[in-house]
C-alpha cells in the first residue's frame, strides 16, 4: 500500500518548470498537523523544483469549508485566484 501511495502521489507527480502553470496552496488553519505538513511538503518541492507556488493559511477553515472561501468575493482565497487568473491572462487576447 506505501508504494501505491507514493506512486499516486502530487508530491511525486510535479510538473516540469518549463510547462508549469502557477500554483496556488491554500491550507485552512484547522486542519489536522498531517494536512499541513502534507501541504508544506508539497509546497517546498515546488520551491526546490523552481516552480512558480504561493502557500496561504485561512484562518477560519478546513479541507471540508475552504472551497466555501472560493464563492466568497471578501476572502483572501477569492482575491488570490482572481489575480492569479488575471496575471496569467494578462497581455493575451482572450476574447
């Protein structure tokens, strides 16, 4: 079973640099200490890989109420994907 884990992990599985969209991490600062160190793993391979990543913590959320910050324009997660969204479609013709 570790090595099905390992084989079907993100960790293991990260995009080359050159073909990398941005990446964004946000963990809810109630999870468990296992969500988070999975997160904090995650991230610093990205760092080591050269990849372009960002990690937030929402204060008020876990793995189940954070996709609600998403719908919310006031949240930090919200305003976070929006720019990212609008600086990766900066100077394209999206039309």
């Amino acid at each position: 079973m570790p090595e099905q884990a390992a084989t079907l992990s993100p960790l293991f599985m990260l995009p080359d640099n050159a073909n990398a969209p941005q990446i964004l991490l946000d963990v809810g600062a109630h999870e468990t200490q296992g969500f988070k160190n999975q997160t904090l793993a995650y991230y610093n391979a990205c760092l080591e890989k050269g990849l372009n990543v960002r990690l937030l913590e929402d204060r008020h959320s876990n793995h189940f109420t954070l996709v609600n910050a998403l719908a919310n324009p006031d949240s930090s997660m919200f305003k976070n994907v929006m720019a990212m969204i609008l600086s990766s479609t900066h100077g394209r013709n999206t039309a």
